[in-house]
C-alpha cells in the first residue's frame, strides 16, 4: 500500500483515540504515545513554550530548552540529545496548548519524507480539535456545578451544552462513516450539512480540483443550492486562494464574512471548505471550520486508499475478487482448516464457447456475457464464500466449511447448470457454458497454488469430456497434465521436423464411380508415439495457438499435392479444413493465395471447409472472409452440415459453394428420421443451388440409397480408406483407365453462386 495510503488511515487511527479521552489532560497524556506510534518514532513531546506537558522516550526533569530553541522557527532541526545521541526532530504548532503549543517528534534515522510531514502535521491539527473539544467538556462539566447560580446562567450553559454536544455527535457520525466505507459523496454531504448545522444553519460549500489534470476547481458538495448558482464563481475564487494559503482564509463581503479551511490529499491542497457566517461569530467559526476540513481530508485520502486498493486486488469488469486477492483468501482459508479442522474446496470454472462469442459478436458484448456469467456464479454461493475472476473466461470459486466431496460438487454442478442457462445481450440470445474442476485440501498438506493447479488440471479434464462436466481432481491427473505439457512442445516442433504427413479421402461421383477429388487429413508422425490422428493433437494445436502454423502447413502440401494429382485427373480438387482461428485471421485470403500461386493450383481446384458454428449471426469477419474467397474463385463447404445451428437465412446469403451431410446422418438412414433428414440436406442444397457432399459412407446400401435421393458426391470408408498420396494416385489413373458404370439420373439445378464474369471484388466493382 502507498505511504499516502497509509498515512490516511494512520490519521484515522490517531485522531479515534485522542477524540476517545474524557479530558483534556487524557488527551495530553495519550498524545505524545500515540504520535511516536504512529509516526515511528522514539521521541515525542507536547510543550507549551518549554514546558513539558507530555511525553515518551524523554528522560523525565531533562532540560528542554537547547531543543526548542534548535528548532527555532523552521520548525525541524538535527539536534544531540543526551542518552540517544543525534536525532532528526520535526515540530507542528499545536496552538490548542497554549501561545508556544507544538508537537514534537524525534527519530534517530535520516529524517521525515514529505508525506511523514504532512501526517505529522494532520495529527497536529486534530490534536487541537481534541483537546479544544476535551477542554468544552470539561467547561461543561464544570458548569453543571454552577448551573444552580441562576436560572438564567444555567440555561445558557445548558443552550451551549447542548451546541457542543451536537458537534462532538455530527464529528463522531462523521468519523464513523468514513470508517464503514460509505460512498465518498455522501461523506462529503455529511461534511457539509454537519458544518453548516454546528454552525447555526449557515450556507456552506465544498470545493475541490476536478477535470482530467486537477486543474479545475468545483463545487461538490453544498447546503444551499443558491450557493452554487449565485455566488459559486465568487466561492470558487475564494477556495483557490484558500489552497495556496497556510491556514484558514477570509474575506468581508458586504455585511458577511466568507471563510475558506483548506482540504489536504497527499500533503497536498486539493480544495477548501467555504461558510459565510456573521463578523461576530467569526473567531468561533474559523475553528470549527477546520475541524470538518480536517475530516473531509482523512474521507479523501480513505477513498483514495480504498480505490487502490480495489484497482489491486479487484477485477474491473465483474467487481470480484482478482487472482491475488483469491490466493490471500485461500492461503488464510488454509491455515484456518490446519487450527479447526475444516475442510475447504477450490473450484475452477472456465466457459465454454466463449471465444467464439468474443470473436463473433465483439469484446463489448464479450464483457456483457463475462460480467452476466460472473453474476450468476455469485448467486450460488452462500455469503462466506468467494468468487473471483482469474483473467479472460476463468473464474475461481473457494467453498470453505465442506462438508465432503459431494458438497462441492453439487455446488459445481449447479455453477453449470446457471452459466449454460440462455442469455440475452443487444438483442441477441448466446449460449455459453461452463467446464469446472474441483480440488479438496488434503488434511494438513497443499497450498494455495497447488491447489489452484490442481482444481486446474481437472477442469481440463472436464474441457476434454466435451464441456459441460464437473470432474474431481485425482492425483494421475499430474502425469496426464505432464503428458500433455510435452505433446504440446512436440507439437510446437513438429512443422519444422517434418513430422506432420498427409493422407486423403478419395471424394466419389455416385452416378458414374469417378474419383472427383479428395479431402486432406493430417496425421502426425510422431518419432515415439506413432502415427497420431487429429482427434489427438488439433485440440492441443487450437489451445496452444499452433493451429495456425499446422493449418498453413496442410494448405501449402495439400495445393501441391493436387497439382500431381490434376497430372492424372485433370479436374480432380482438394478440399482442406480450417479452423476458426485461421479464417478470423484478416490475413487468410492472402495466405490462400499465395499457397495457390506458389503451388501453381487453379482456384478452382481448392475447397476449403468451415465448421456450421462459423456461420452463425455476427460473424462479420467470417463473412467477409467468405465474400474474399469466393471473388478469388475459391470455393467453399460447410462441413458436419446439421450438427451446429447456422439459420437458412443466414446460409442463403453466405457465399458458400457446397453442403457435406454429417456421418452421423448417413448412418441413421435406416429409420424414417434419420432419411428424413438426409433428404431435407439434399433438397435444401438443390434449392439453393449448392453441391451436396455425404460424409461416412460405409455400406453399399447407403451408396445406392444416397444415390436414389439425388446426392451427387459421397465419401466414405465403403470408396476408400484415407490414402497417402501415392496410393491415391494409384486409384486415380485405375478409375481413370476403368470402363465408368453407366449414369443414375440425378436432377439437377443451376448452381447459385453467380458466373465468374458476373462477381464483383470487395469494392463492388464488376471483374473483368
């Protein structure tokens, strides 16, 4: 915490203790303690002129005369004093305790920093308020001794009884609101109304810096809203000479006079607090003026404490607990269960779909979502524990008092169960879900990273079971996390080592048995762990990042392969998949063209498939990516079509080329759903005049059922396993040389994407 930070609350603290004495000699006597306490040093003394009215480390009957006189009116000085040998003593006025009243403070160390000054300084002040406020009351009391003089005496003294109890009762409700944290603004109206009350109901303003560089002065708090809008230029100027003046400011307007008690932040004036009262009532006023000025200083510097100590340990987007602050909490929780036995739980909670969201739709309605989901994980936690925000879509959650592991996860479970609810933002209705790892404490062991490791490690494990899960942390989680931690610097070399090979899935013609082309799959070669598929590396590869050099990869092979292939099969085209992460790349389009153009591939020839979910609404980086490609003569297809949630509306207006049917489709044509909605696919292609692709062909019967329906093209285990590139050629120039089987009749519609002379490029200018 900054030492202005700490001098505010220091000042908090002292000017508690001193308003907490009964008389003015308790408030004396506690003082010179407190303000070596509080300012750390080994000297303190309160005088009146050179007498000792208090003090702690000063030998008692010790002459104090060479100090006061070396302090002089500069006010510090480096003075030897005997038993403690050289010091650095800095003294305040404290004009409360008499004509030669000050507080003085020693310390054997090189001297006080600014800020030690201006605290120094601020218990001064209050000191004075202190003992003035102890001295009334002892007057007070007094007075009730003599009150029975006569009627009149008493109840004037009973009238300034009551005065005075009214303002130690607007301090003290002051004081306490700045300790409970209450809003800033409504402190400083407290301020203003206390003192314009203790005052007799005088017009009362506070002024303070504002604008971006604290250049400007401003009314922030008033008693009388014609202060502002009539003389609020005039109090203006009246504070700004206030914050360059050492004390309380004044000046005569007609039959008033304008007071002005600076207010400090920092050591600093930041503004002034202004009354206009009576010329008689002046010399009362200009105190009590100060007092209050003094307690909107220490509500200043408690707020700017307060904000840094929000901007540290706080998330600005969701308001809750940042990862530091979440560690504090679950190393203390930690330490509670080791003293009493509890058990505690840390729950890691991450989105799922949420990147595509925050690519879809924007960081704004990104931020809309993350603050919703962090809302509702809130709401299922009792008022004990704590949710905090770790950065990006992951969230904590630590359960302290569990009373097993079904505890925790049946809170995890309804974590899930909230975040995957529907929600709504700018008019459109996201889902997004949630993936949570759970962690327990084991008795006596752990920290609180560790524990956060492994609540971590188990999430990933509930990410690979398809999301939506709660899984427990098990200790072999640490193996399978080291597993994967090296498959992933293998996969960051495996480019560059040559590890990664392609094998290709022979695309059919149903009608005639010709081999039209192929789709390229990626298999890595690893040297130790063997051929592996993409179900094992892409994920790790979309994770880590190192999609985008693995997809650049597959393109550039996948280009150059096809023009051996076109050697044997002239029209034969390749299609290759691409991730989400490569198409919201702005420089795809590009990279597709220079893959093309270093492998010397027609356009025509490559098929790039998306995934259904890249089509949704909002996706208008994907759509101008889409409109690039078409206008380059490159097509492209919606893989696993039926699997996502893409609207018609939105693939009518989509330049996309061709339809692939979902394996899954393919294999359930045998009950009348299943070929139900095979034939819808297939119609809704013919409709919009789209090629039709039928993905997992493995039975002759679903070839010839396919056929009959009208698909033009399938792929599928029943033509060919995927092959590598010279098997495929191999099976090229066989079809090729082979008598073609005669033609099924297929329908067939013009194809809706526009005449290549009639596309436009991305300005709208007609191609030539």
């Amino acid at each position: 915490m900054p030492a202005s930070a700490t001098s505010q609350a220091q000042l908090v603290e002292f000017v508690a203790a001193t308003s907490s004495s009964r008389s003015e000699a308790e408030v004396v006597g506690a003082a010179a303690e407190l303000a070596a306490t509080t300012i750390d040093a080994e000297v303190a003394l309160l005088l009146d002129g050179e007498e000792v009215l208090s003090s702690t480390g000063w030998a008692p009957g010790a002459d104090v005369g060479p100090l006061v006189r070396a302090l002089g009116t500069c006010g510090s000085a480096t003075v030897d004093l005997q038993d403690l040998g050289p010091v650095t003593a800095l003294a305040m006025p404290v004009p409360s305790l008499g004509p030669g009243g000050q507080l003085v403070v020693a310390r054997l160390d090189d001297g006080f920093e600014p800020a030690e000054r201006a605290l120094v300084m601020g218990m001064a002040r209050l000191l004075g308020v202190s003992v003035d406020a102890a001295r009334a009351l002892e007057g007070e009391r007094d007075a009730r001794a003599e009150v029975e003089a006569t009627a009149g005496e008493r109840l004037r003294l009973l009238a300034a009884l009551r005065e005075r109890e009214m303002l130690l009762t607007t301090l003290l409700e002051v004081q306490r609101a700045i300790s409970h944290r209450r809003p800033l603004e409504e402190v400083l109206d407290l301020v203003a109304r206390g003192t314009s009350a203790s005052l007799g109901d005088v017009p009362v303003a506070l002024v303070l810096q504002s604008g971006p560089a604290g250049d400007r002065l401003g009314v922030v708090a008033s008693t009388h809203p014609a202060l502002t809008a009539t003389t609020g230029d005039d109090l203006v100027a009246l504070a700004a000479r206030a914050v360059t003046a050492p004390g309380t400011s004044s000046e005569r307007v007609g039959g008033e006079v304008r007071l002005a008690a600076p207010v400090h932040l920092q050591g600093r004036a930041l503004g002034a607090l202004l009354a206009r009262v009576a010329p008689a009532d002046v010399e009362a006023a200009e105190g009590l003026l100060a007092a209050f000025a003094a307690h909107a200083s220490i509500a200043l510097g408690d707020a700017d404490t307060a904000a840094i100590t929000r901007q540290a340990f706080y998330d600005q987007l969701t308001r809750l607990p940042n990862r530091a602050l979440l560690l504090d909490r679950l190393e203390r929780a930690l330490a509670r269960r080791d003293a009493t036995g509890r058990s505690t739980a840390l729950l890691f909670v991450d989105l799922d779909r949420f990147k595509q969201v925050n690519d879809r739709y924007g960081h704004a309605v990104g931020d809309r979502v993350l603050a919703e989901c962090a809302a509702r994980v809130e709401g299922c936690l009792r008022a004990d524990d704590t949710a905090a925000r770790l950065g990006g879509d992951e969230f904590a959650v630590l359960l302290e008092d569990v009373t097993s592991e079904g505890h925790a996860v049946e809170v995890a479970e309804r974590l899930v169960h909230a975040v995957s609810a529907p929600l709504r933002s700018l008019g459109i209705e996201l889902g997004v879900g949630a993936s949570v790892g759970v962690a327990l404490a084991a008795d006596g062991a752990g920290d609180a990273h560790a524990l956060l490791g492994e609540a971590d490690l188990a999430m990933y494990r509930a990410k690979a079971e398809g999301g939506g899960a709660v899984v427990v942390f098990h200790p072999s989680m640490h193996a399978e996390r080291t597993d994967r931690l090296a498959l992933e610097a293998d996969l960051a070399r495996a480019v560059d080592r040559e590890e990664l090979v392609l094998h290709y899935q022979p695309v059919v013609d149903l009608r005639d048995g010709r081999v039209l082309g192929a789709e390229a799959l990626v298999r890595w070669q690893h040297p130790v762990r063997g051929l592996l598929g993409p179900d094992v590396f892409v994920p790790v590869a979309e994770a880590t990042g190192d999609i985008a050099a693995v997809g650049r990869w597959v393109l550039r092979e996948a280009c150059r392969a096809a023009v051996r292939w076109r050697v044997t099969a002239p029209s034969a085209t390749v299609a290759v998949n691409v991730s989400p992460r490569q198409v919201a790349d702005p420089g795809f389009v590009a990279l597709v063209r220079d893959a093309l153009r270093d492998a010397r591939l027609p356009p025509e020839a490559l098929v790039l498939e998306i995934t259904e979910s890249m089509l949704l609404p909002g996706g208008a980086p994907v759509l101008q990516r889409l409109e690039e490609l078409a206008h380059a003569d490159v097509s492209v297809a919606v893989d696993d079509f039926g699997t996502g949630y893409s609207s018609l509306s939105s693939l009518r207006r989509l330049p996309v080329d061709e339809l692939k049917v979902d394996r899954s489709f393919v294999r359930d044509m045998g009950d009348r759903e299943g070929l139900a909605v095979v034939r819808a696919v297939l119609d809704l292609a013919r409709a919009l005049g789209l090629r039709c692709v039928a993905e997992g062909v493995e039975h002759a019967e679903e070839a010839a059922l396919l056929a009959r329906l009208g698909c033009e093209r399938a792929q599928g285990y029943y033509f060919s396993r995927p092959l590598l590139e010279g098997a495929l050629l191999e099976m090229l120039a066989e079809r090729a040389a082979a008598p073609r089987p005669a033609p099924v009749p297929v329908p067939r519609q013009p194809r809706r994407r526009p005449a290549r002379a009639e596309r436009r490029d991305p300005a709208g200018a007609p191609r030539g």
